[in-house]
C-alpha cells in the first residue's frame, strides 16, 4: 500500500512538472532576401552629399551634408531642383515633409530645423540629444522615426519633435530611413545593403542587396549608397548616395 501510494505521488509531481514546463517560442521568421531592378536612370549632381530623399507627390526632396555644403533641396526628380536653401555652419542629415512642412536634422549639431515644404525657409530650430543620421514619418500616424547610426530607431512628435519612444533593431549603423506602411526602409553605412524593418517590432523582415549599381569609373569618385525614396503609388523607389552621378528607379524582387 506505501509502495503504491509513494509512486502515485511521484507520478502526479512528474506530470505537474511537465504541466509546469515552460513552451519555447517559436523563432520570427529569417529575413527575406531580396535584390534591385532597376526599371531606369535619371540624372544626380555629383556634388550632392545626400543624407536625404523623400517624394512628396511629384516633387523630391533631397537634404544634403558636409559643413559649408549642407543644403536643402526641392524639385522634380532629375531635374536641377527649383527651390533650394542653404545650411552654412551646419552638417545636414535626414529630411521628412509632412504635408506643408519639412524636417531637416543635423550630424552633431543637436539641432532639428522646421522648413516650409514650399519655399524651404526656416521656421525654427528644435533641440534634440545625440547625433542625427536619417529620419522618416509614418503616414497615418504622423510619427517621426529617426536613426542615429546605432541599432536603434527612435519615435519622435510630428510638432514638437520630442521623443515619445524607440526600438531596438538589432542592426548597427542605421542611416538613411523611408517609412512605407508598416514598414522603415534603412541603409546601413558604408554598405549597399537595406533593411525592411517592422516599425513596431524593430523585428528584420527583408534584406536587400543593392550592389552593382555605379560601375567601377563612377565608384571611383562616388561616396557610399545613402538615399532611398518611396515612388508614390507606383511600389518602386529611388536611390542614389553621396556625390553620386547617377539616381536608380528601382523595384525590390525576391530573390529566387
């Protein structure tokens, strides 16, 4: 009678055990793979150090760095743009416009500039802490995203530019952004790589090879891949980088 009744309680603590035992989560999904097509070629100036492209309707916005040569720029896409202003003394990065409004962040300079979309000028200056690489909005939402070329993104207010919260990607080096649905498109510095990244997750979804591009003349006096904007209503985008002669109408495909 002990002995059965000793083992009915060894078996009920197994089997509460087992009950107890923590289930693994499954594993998110790997990256998908991706490559550019490029559907055509359109004309970049060469002297343009882009931190940033974005479409508004049919005009594009481009921001560009250095010190002494930041600007920002607006016009249609290959074209010398039709409005342009001046950032003297600052270094230039990542631009968003948000209907009559644009965005322009700077590297080091801690200081975020509201422009009027129409004639760029400056309306006022915001102060943030850290550096400034890319930055993009999420429609819809009006939400800022913005890299500062570590692993994280950063949410931020549409008016006041306050942070309102982050997540963590995982991946170094995040630069240029555009924000497509759900979606933040990144470049990674110094690579011709770039990532889909769930917004809310920080989670990798897509991988994409952009090499091979500029052939071997251009790279020789072109800088790295670093401007990625969303063709309104068409799925393709625009690239280029930093003093590139050339800019790329392209679609992501999978790759086989």
């Amino acid at each position: 009678m002990r002995t059965l009744l000793t083992t009915s309680l060894l078996l009920a603590a197994v089997l509460g055990g087992c009950a107890a035992a923590p289930v693994s989560e499954a594993r998110p999904p790997a990256p998908e793979k991706l490559k550019v097509r490029v559907v055509s070629v359109l004309p970049h100036d060469p002297a343009a150090f882009t931190q940033g492209l974005e479409f508004s309707g049919e005009t594009l916005y481009e921001g560009t760095g250095l010190v002494g040569k930041s600007s920002m720029r607006a016009g249609p896409a290959g074209a010398a743009p039709s409005v342009r202003q001046e950032l003297p003394g600052l270094f230039g990065e990542g631009i968003t416009v948000l209907g009559p409004t644009v965005w322009q962040i700077t590297w080091q300079d801690g200081v975020a500039i509201e422009r009027d979309a129409k004639t760029l000028t400056e309306r006022r200056r915001v102060p943030y802490t850290g550096e400034g690489w890319g930055l993009c909005h999420r429609e819809g939402t009006g939400q800022l995203v913005m890299s500062d070329g570590s692993s994280k993104l950063t949410f931020r207010d549409p008016v006041s530019f306050a942070p309102t919260g982050s997540v963590e990607v995982g991946r170094d080096q995040l630069n240029e952004l555009e924000c497509v649905g759900d979606s933040v498109y990144a470049n990674v510095w110094q690579t011709e790589k770039i990532l889909r990244i769930d917004a809310a997750s920080g989670r990798v979804t897509g991988e994409i090879d952009a090499s091979g591009l500029l052939d071997a003349g251009e790279r020789s006096s072109a800088d790295v891949l670093n401007g990625i904007a969303a063709v309104p209503g068409t799925g393709e985008f625009l690239l280029t980088g930093k003093l590139w002669p050339k800019m790329f109408r392209v679609k992501f495909d999978p790759v086989p």
